[in-house]
C-alpha cells in the first residue's frame, strides 16, 4: 500500500552517506519527494529503521544539502528512506526541484533530472 503524501520524481542526484557523523557510502539517487527518496546503494545492506544522514551533492561535488533520514526499506533494487526532520528553506528548495521543470541548486547550479 503506498503511503507517499507528495509526487516521485525521477531525479538523479549524487549522494554522501553518513552514519552516526561519519561518511560511510558514496550513492546515486533513484527518485525523490517532499517525505523521502529511493538510493541506489547497491551491495550496502541498510537496516530498516536505521538513521542516516543524506548529503545531496551538486555539480563538481560540492555540499548542496544535508537531510537527516530514516531507512523505510532496503532490496536489491535500492534504499528507500524518509526524511526525518526538514527546515522550511530545504523543504522549499525540495518542492522547486519537484515542481518545476527545471530544478535547481539553492546556489542556481542545475541538478540533472531523469526523464
């Protein structure tokens, strides 16, 4: 049964992994929306329930944003997560990256989203 309150988006971001603080995976992002996004993690087994932190990187891998998350379900196909805890300013940045056709760093750098 699908639980999602807000659209998917076929977005690919490159993704920063931590744990307790500490970087731990280097991953690319499946989709995204308001509440949460699917990862390709591959091999790295997450643990459901097991808090995380997601570090969206933007263009020449530099910090755009940083989510705390929860792991809601790991298969082979991905990690998906929901975010925990969003500040208005990033949840807003979210939904531009959503909701319009061209999504966008809080800097203007454009973020390449998936067809």
């Amino acid at each position: 049964m699908e639980h999602r309150c807000s659209v998917r988006k076929a977005v690919e971001f490159q993704l920063l992994l931590y744990r307790q603080g500490l970087p731990v995976q280097s991953a690319l992002s499946r989709d995204l929306g308001l509440g949460g996004m699917c990862i390709q993690t591959g091999a790295c087994d997450w643990r459901r329930n097991e808090r995380l932190e997601i570090e969206i990187l933007g263009p020449g891998g530099q910090p755009v944003m940083k989510l705390p998350a929860v792991v809601v379900h790991h298969s082979l196909r991905g990690t998906g997560v929901e975010f925990d805890t969003v500040s208005a300013e990033q949840r807003r940045t979210l939904r531009s990256w959503l909701y319009t056709g061209k999504p966008e760093t809080e800097t203007g750098s454009p973020v390449r989203a998936v067809a």
